[in-house]
C-alpha cells in the first residue's frame, strides 16, 4: 500500500494511541482527533485526506455518523473506516447508509484495519481496472470470463469467478474470511455459516487439483492467500 494521508477520530486514548503508531510505523501521516467537533472541523478543513478512520461515538456534541453526513454532503469521496463498539447488524447498516465505506467492530486487530484501508485505497484510484490478472501459470480475462492454467482451460461458476478475481487482485496478500464475506456475497455481518470455506475448498479443487504447486492456500487464523511464491 502507497503511503497515505489519514485523519483517525477517536476519543479513547489507548486506541487512538494504538491505531496512531501503527500506522505511522507503516509509513502513513496521521492527523488525529479526540472529539467530534474537532474531527468534523478537519474532515471538512480541505486537507486531502487519502482515508478517515472514524469511532462512531465521540464526545463534543458531534458523532461519527454526523462528520460521515457532512463529508458526504459537501461532494467529499473520502473513503472513510467506521470504528465501533455496536456490533448489531442494524448499527453497521447506519453506518454504511450514512456513508461510510467500512465498518470494524471494536476489539479489531491492527492488522485488520490496515488491510481495510488498503483495500479502500484500491476501490479509489483512478487507475483502469486490469483485466487479465495472473498468478504464476494461473491467468483470467475479467472481459471474457475465461480461466486457464498451465493453459488448460478451467470451468468456473460465476461466483468462484467472482472469488478467483477478488484473490488474484489481492495476490501475495493475506484476505480474511470478513473481506470475502463482505466483498463476494456483499454480507455486512457474519451469517454463522461456512459458505466462505466451501467455496474455497471448491475453487481450490479446480485451480490446484493435478499441478505440483498449490497456489490457494489457507493462512491459519487469518485467511487465505492466493500466491505462487514457495
């Protein structure tokens, strides 16, 4: 990930202090606030903010969701990280109708959120969206929905298709079963299901079955990998 300019609102000082250095280790710019009035009086101050990492209940008289509002309403494409401690499905609704482009519910690991904002940080560029991806002897055509490897044709479903491209644009990085979840069957919250295991588990038998190499991978307690490094 490019190194990015981020306004991080939040009033808890453990966390703020937590999500600040870790994100300046990363090699990012943060500019912070503790309270809603100050990080609206940012968010709309002009500065090109490449990312809002925002909590949804701050003190000063001003919420999450009202800087969200406000940002939207002035034309602002800002992607902007919901922070919460409301886990409800309905919360998370709220915050994504407001205008938020993500919702991580509190405790969240670090890593986690910085995957997030990278993955924000690709929906936002302006560059043309690639469309033949490859991963060692593994490639798609987006514009043709045809699969191959080592040149052999592969038959997907429409949904692994949907799978194999979200990897392959996220090759060499680790995806966790929440961005599948959320990016391939568009769910905001956990259905308590293992829909996104058997998928896997299913495109890995078309794309690995009969090659030396496995290029899908389970990364244990985080995700899945797409990649053909050893």
């Amino acid at each position: 990930m490019g190194q990015m300019k981020i306004l991080l609102v939040e009033d808890n000082v453990q966390v703020a202090g937590f999500l600040k250095k870790g994100l300046t280790e990363a090699g990012h710019g943060v500019d912070s606030a503790d309270n809603g009035r100050d990080g609206m009086l940012l968010a709309l101050s002009g500065v090109a903010y490449d990312a809002v990492v925002l909590d949804r209940m701050l003190p000063g008289g001003v919420d999450g969701l009202s800087i969200v509002a406000a940002m939207r309403a002035t034309g602002s494409k800002v992607p902007v990280l919901i922070l919460s401690a409301l886990d409800a499905v309905d919360e998370r609704i709220r915050g994504l109708k407001a205008g938020g482009d993500d919702y991580v519910v509190k405790p969240f690991a670090f890593g986690e959120v910085l995957a997030r904002l990278e993955v924000l940080q690709r929906r936002t560029q302006t560059d043309p969206v690639t469309s033949s991806l490859r991963c060692g002897d593994l490639s798609i055509d987006v514009l043709s929905r045809k699969v191959s490897r080592g040149g052999k044709p592969i038959i997907l479903k429409p949904r692994e298709f949907k799978l194999l491209e979200y990897l392959m644009r996220h090759a060499d990085k680790v995806v966790t079963r929440t961005m599948l979840l959320e990016n391939i069957w568009d769910y905001h919250f956990d259905p308590q299901t293992n829909v996104v295991d058997v998928h896997v588990s299913k495109l890995r038998q078309k794309i690995d079955a009969g090659f030396d190499t496995s290029l899908l991978r389970t990364v244990r307690n985080a995700g899945y990998m797409l990649t053909a490094e050893a």
